[in-house]
C-alpha cells in the first residue's frame, strides 16, 4: 500500500473482531455495499496481495469473511 503496511498484518480492529486489513475492508463492503469507500480500500489491498503474489491468502481472507 501506499503508506507501506502489509496487506495481510493481523490485528485486534477497532471492534475488537481481529483480522487484517482485508477482513475490515470486507466487512465494511458487508455492511455499506460495494460501491463505498470500503470497496475501494479492498480493491487495494487485493491488488497488493496480487503485487505480492499473495493471493491464496487474500483467497482465504474473502472465503472466511462471507
């Protein structure tokens, strides 16, 4: 990302749900729908886990977020 955080960095959340990024960005798309700031900000990221070559993991993030 531009600020330089790893995409897939584990953290407590400020709901206390754990997760990365990812997950908060997914659920925000969960709750807002996909056309608000949080699919964007999950755009990003899955293009960083590309970037990355990370992508069974993001795979594992958006299959456990549904």
């Amino acid at each position: 990302m531009l600020q330089g955080a790893a995409p897939d960095v584990d953290a407590a959340g400020p709901r206390g749900l754990g997760g990365s990024p990812l997950h908060e960005a997914l659920r925000g798309v969960k709750v807002n729908g996909a056309r608000g700031v949080h699919a964007k900000i999950a755009k990003l990221l899955i293009d960083d886990f590309k970037r990355l070559g990370l992508m069974a993991e993001a795979a594992v993030i958006i299959k456990s977020t549904r």
